[in-house]
C-alpha cells in the first residue's frame, strides 16, 4: 500500500515538472515586449508622431502614368496580310524618319511607339518569301503602301502624340501567264520573243519577257497583277514565219494564280495591203522597211499603241511590198520611218537615206480589207560635195577667236534632213564638205565660234555635183 502511494507522488512531480517547461517554452518564443515610456499608446501611419521622436520620414516614390493617363507619344498599330486576308509573320517593317523596325507576330500585327512627327512606314522586301510583293501606289512607284483606317492608301503618316494610327499593309501573290503563238493552220511558231507590258503609265516600268518553244508556247513566272498588253515580235522566228502579220496586241488582266491566255494566231485577220514605193525620178526604191502599226483608240489613262509593229516588209527590186492577214482594224502603213532619223541604223541599213517623212496611209481594214496604195514617192537625199572658205569679220577676231575654233555645223530646213555633224576649218579657213543633202528646200549652214552662232548661210544643194561658196562673218 505504501509502494502505491509513493508511486502515485512520483507520477505527480513528474506531471508538475513537465507543465513548468512548457509554459517555460511557450515564453520564450513570443516576441519581446516593447516598452513604452510615458502614458501615450503607439499611432499607426503617424507623421507626426515620427517627426516628434526624431525618426526621418522615408521619401516619397514617384509612380509612372496609369496605361490610359497621356505619355506625349503616338502610336502605330500596322497588320501584314496577303490578298486572301490571311496574317503575314516575321515580316520586318521599317519606319523611315526613325531608327525603328518591327517584326510581325503569328498574327501578322506590329507595333511602333514614336514622337510626334512624320513617318514612311516601309516593308522591307528582303524579308518576303519569294513570288510574294508589296505593290506600289500608283502615284508613288517604289513606296509602300498602306492602308489606313479610312480606307484609304498612302505612303507617309502623321503621328500626333496620344494618337493610335491602325495601317494594314496588303501583300500579293505573284502570277504564272501561259500562251501560245500559232499559224492559222494550228502550227505553233518558236523563237518568237513575246513581251507583257503593262498598260497603266505609272507602272511601264513592269514588263515580262519570255520566248515561244518548239511548240508555240511561252510561260511568264513572277508577274504583278494588272491590266497587260501583249506584244510579239517575229525577228528571231524563221524566215518563213517573219512577213505573217500579227493581230492587235490584245490588253488582259492578270489575275492572281495561273492565267492561260488566248492563243495569238499569226496571218488570221482578213485584211491585204499593197504598193510600192519610188523615188523621186520615178525609179524603183528597193530595200525601205514598210511597216503597220494599229491606230486603234485605247481607254483613258492606258498607254497608247504608238508604234507597235504588227506587219514589217521591205520593198523588192521593183519597189513592192505587200501585207496579208491584217485585222480588222484602223492601220498605219509608215514607209522607212526608222530609217529617216538621223545616224538611225535599222537592220543594217545605211541611214540618212531620205530626205522627208513619207505621209503614213491609214486603211480601215474592216471596211475595206483590200486595199492598193499604188505608187508611193519618197524623196532621196543626193550626194553633194560643199566647199568654200569662211573669213571671220573684226567681231569674230575682237573675241579672241582663231580660225581653228570655228566649227561648220549644218541644219536642214524643216521637213528635210541631212548628216548632223560639225567640220572644223583648216588652218587657212577653207573646208570641204561631203555628205547626203534633199535637192530642196535650200538648208542653212551655220558657223559656230565657240558654241555661239555667228553667221547663217542659206545653201542650195547641187544633187550629183558641188558649190564652192565664201563665208564672211561679222
């Protein structure tokens, strides 16, 4: 009984001890207690208080501008997409008048933070895949265009500050343009060079060029849609295929993808021209290129045809030429008007050989789809040998200018024409001229000292012969 009793007592000291340490524990893990002196309690966010107990007051943060408060800059949202609307990426975009450049993002969109100013936001073309391009506003060749939220297009844009601009530039695929050349038997035509211009004046610069095969056709890779016109020349066809006459350059439009145009077929039109050409004595005048070209009305604002060759002869021994299979159109025939032109060589042929133009002929092939020109007269320049002497007047020495800077240089009277070209004087002022001059009207002759005119002397050729004639100047 007694052994209980002294176990009991143990178990309660133990008890006691143990309740001791952990009240023991829990004191020492708060922590310290601050005192505080005199009856005041504490104040929280109390300056004054701080101020008063000689503490320093911490400065003040500055914070930026809330995302809707004014930052005095301007900003440029722009969007690359192709022609289906779909987002372009990693399509860098310039800003020129800056340093800055953008790359688009999955969904084709940029961003440009900028000063107030003006800005010609570009994309740079090496950064495109290939077949793909940026076209040109049509007033600004070589620009980018944009479009911005008014629908409009422009190169430059105005940033005020606190502004947001939105501009979407807009890229194209290329084209692919197939056709054939072929003889109105069906067969097809090679080595026939064949040229899309475009019609628009401030795009002349977009021109493709490709060669006919074996069997007529041609392919054209890369192209810009737009308004085209066809063009073929036979120079580098076969001898047999270069007299056939070609229908009027036909204007298409390109579209976006593969465009499979009309087959050209050469010699098809209904129309035949003849005639022949001689020279003033009457005499046959072999080898003078006579040409057609359409004179066909084209749309306001398109490029005119101008000389666009659709049949080419050269006159024979007999001074005849001929054209068949021409359209049904308005037709210039133009007899050597290439060779006309001063120092002009055409196809190996000498030039200054006629003296005037000769009137082209019009023929309207579809209300008359034969037609004879008859006898057509072109006037030839005649070889003529001018000699003389030139004395410079008082004026002429006054001036300082020796006989040796005098230079002859000759000017045809208005319709004619003759060698373009100067002769220096000899020492002792003499000259001897050759060259092809028109019998007439009388031309002048004008001395030059120096680049200045000082005298103008009307001249009449001898055809055949020459004149001798004294020049006097002031």
């Amino acid at each position: 009984m007694k052994i209980a009793q002294h176990v009991v007592l143990i178990l309660l000291v133990c008890l006691g001890l143990v309740l001791v340490w952990a009240v023991a524990w829990q004191d020492s893990s708060l922590p310290p207690r601050i005192e505080l002196s005199g009856s005041r309690q504490p104040e929280l966010f109390a300056p004054a208080s701080l101020q008063e107990s000689g503490r320093q007051q911490l400065p003040e943060v500055e914070l930026g501008p809330a995302p809707d408060e004014p930052t005095g800059k301007g900003t440029i949202l722009g969007t690359v997409a192709d022609d289906w609307r779909q987002p372009v990426a990693g399509v860098r975009v310039l800003l020129v008048g800056s340093e800055e450049s953008a790359e688009t993002d999955l969904d084709g969109k940029f961003r440009f933070d900028v000063t107030p100013g003006t800005y010609r936001p570009e994309v740079d073309v090496q950064s495109l895949a290939i077949g793909v391009y940026l076209p040109p506003m049509e007033n600004s060749v070589g620009q980018s265009v944009f479009t911005g939220a008014d629908g409009k297009e422009a190169a430059v844009l105005t940033v005020t500050a606190n502004d947001v601009l939105h501009i979407t530039f807009e890229l194209h695929h290329q084209c692919v343009v197939q056709g054939r050349i072929l003889t109105s038997t069906g067969s097809g035509v090679w080595g026939v060079d064949v040229e899309l211009q475009c019609v628009l004046p401030s795009r002349q610069y977009l021109a493709y060029r490709a060669r006919t095969d074996r069997h007529g056709s041609f392919e054209l890779q890369d192209v810009v849609p737009g308004r085209y016109r066809l063009e073929s020349w036979l120079i580098g066809a076969p001898e047999q295929y270069r007299s056939l006459s070609r229908p009027i350059p036909p204007d298409v439009e390109i579209q976006f993808g593969t465009t499979v145009l009309d087959d050209v077929v050469l010699g098809s039109g209904p129309g035949t021209v003849r005639g022949r050409v001689v020279d003033q004595d009457g005499r046959p005048f072999p080898g003078l290129q006579v040409i057609c070209y359409p004179k066909v009305e084209v749309p306001d604002g398109d490029v005119p045809y101008g000389m666009t060759i659709i049949a080419r002869d050269e006159t024979g021994q007999d001074g005849s030429f001929s054209f068949a299979g021409l359209p049904a159109a308005k037709i210039a025939v133009a007899v050597d008007p290439y060779g006309f032109l001063p120092f002009r060589q055409f196809y190996g042929k000498p030039p200054n050989r006629l003296a005037a133009h000769v009137e082209q002929v019009i023929v309207d092939v579809a209300q008359q789809p034969v037609r004879d020109l008859g006898t057509i007269t072109a006037i030839v320049n005649r070889p003529f040998t001018f000699k003389g002497r030139v004395e410079l007047g008082p004026e002429c020495h006054g001036q300082g200018f020796g006989r040796t800077r005098a230079r002859l240089t000759l000017v045809a009277a208005p319709g004619h024409r003759a060698a373009w070209v100067g002769l220096p004087l000899r020492q002792d002022g003499t000259f001897e001229w050759k060259f092809d001059a028109p019998e007439s009207p009388p031309f002048e002759v004008w001395i030059k000292v120096s680049g200045f005119v000082v005298a103008k002397v009307p001249v009449t050729p001898v055809p055949g012969g020459e004149l001798y004639q004294i020049i006097s100047t002031p």
